[in-house]
C-alpha cells in the first residue's frame, strides 16, 4: 500500500518497502523491518542507508541493540523540494548546453527520412505520391508483370493521372510476354528500356523521384519503403543511368 505513490516521489520499491515498514513498525531492528517488508538483512540495511542519506529514516542504540526508526511523512515533502531544485538545476543546463547541441546536429547534414508502407492502400498512396514529384520526372526499375497483377487498371489509372499532370518517366522494366507494345509512345511521355527477365529478374520496383527512393514488393500484401534523403536519391539515379545507358 502506498508504495507506487513513494516511487513517484523518487523513492526505489525496496526503499519504499523498507520505509512503510518502518512507519507500521516504529523503531525496530533491522531484522524486524526486514521482515515486515518481504526482503532479506543485508537489503534491508543498505535501504535503511539510502533513506538516511535522504532524511527519512534515523538510528539509536538501546542497550546493545541498533534500532531504526521511520522519519516523519512530513520529510518527504523537502525531499521533494530537493528534487525540484535538482531538476531546476539540471534544466538551467540543459538550456546553456541545448544551442551548442543543435549546431552540431545542424552540422551533420541530412538525415534520411523512412516510411513504411503495407497493403494494396499502402501502395495506392505511394503512387500519389509519385503524382506529387516537383521535377516532374520520374525513374523506375520494375517488374511489369507483379504491376499489372497488382493493378490491372494500371495504364487507365495511374500512368493517365502521370501523363495529364505532365510527369516524365523513364522505365526500365521485365515482362514474361517481352517488350510492352507501344511502351515508347511518345503520347504518354515515357521512354522504356526492356530487359529480359530470365536473364535479370527483378523481383522488387525501385522508383526514383524528387529526393526520394522507394522500393516497393507486390506479393500477397504490398509492402513498400521510401527513403527520403537527396544523397541517396542521386545516387541512385547514377546508378539508373549506369543500367540505362548500357541497354541502349
């Protein structure tokens, strides 16, 4: 009883223990608060030191015996004056140290952004996001076939939406059935790269846009990354180049 109450006033369980002990008690020996509160002697009597050191707790002989004896419930409360102090204290640093501590994470630079995607909603709003790109530009390397299984409206929803809103794209992708008839149309403002899936197969769409990378599967559950970091976004367009340009 009471003791959640006690360690929100910055006392431990076995301090707390001991020292409701000790008030049910009175003066007591050690072996006797020990008991009363559930704990061995010797954890006992480190206890009894520690609520000392905090004013709640105080000793005397009687004869040849060492007694211990519970400190007023009164004490607790500049125990915690002692504590808004301290907390004062370690805030009035906390605010000379803070400005420094922001200029050196200022000067890390960039820190990646992740988000998790997860089902076929996941993956809708990724393609939103797509539709979202300021450069207008877009680079993917995709697997057609797990696309169009996933969204067999594809060309009619999402690569409309594209063209309408003037977004560029350069696709490199596999296809079980070959080269997608009509996949360069100028109209639809893509340009294509094929690659045989035999020989390279894609199992994931890496998708490059603004300063974003995502990386998305379409199994059962979609389930899809995007890194935001400009580092990494470029670098990944070197490396999108690099397989465009060498599948001319």
């Amino acid at each position: 009883m009471y003791e959640r109450e006690l360690k929100n006033l910055g006392l431990t369980e076995k301090e707390a223990k001991v020292y409701l002990a000790s008030l049910e008690l009175g003066p007591e020996t050690v072996q006797n608060i020990a008991k009363k509160a559930g704990i061995n002697r010797p954890t006992a009597y480190l206890q009894i030191e520690l609520l000392k050191e905090k004013g709640l707790m105080s000793e005397f002989q009687k004869g040849k015996k060492t007694f211990f004896a519970a400190e007023s419930p009164e004490q607790l409360s500049r125990l915690l004056n002692v504590q808004e102090k301290e907390l004062e204290s370690k805030r009035a640093e906390a605010m000379k140290v803070l400005p420094a501590l922001k200029d050196i994470f200022a000067g890390a630079g960039e820190r990646p952004l992740v988000r998790f995607l997860e089902g076929t909603e996941g993956a809708k709003t990724l393609q939103t996001d797509f539709l979202s790109v300021k450069n207008k530009n877009i680079e993917a390397l995709s697997n057609l076939d797990k696309v169009f299984e996933a969204f067999p409206k594809h060309e009619q929803d999402y690569s409309k939406k594209r063209i309408e809103k003037g977004i560029k794209s350069r696709v490199i992708y596999t296809r079980q059935d070959g080269p997608l008839e009509g996949a360069d149309d100028p109209s639809k403002l893509r340009e294509t790269r094929y690659l045989p899936p035999e020989k390279f197969p894609v199992g994931a769409d890496i998708t490059i846009y603004d300063n974003k990378v995502a990386i998305a599967t379409y199994r059962a559950k979609p389930t899809s990354v995007v890194i935001e970091s400009q580092e990494i976004a470029d670098t990944m367009r070197v490396i999108f180049n690099l397989i465009w340009d060498g599948t001319k």
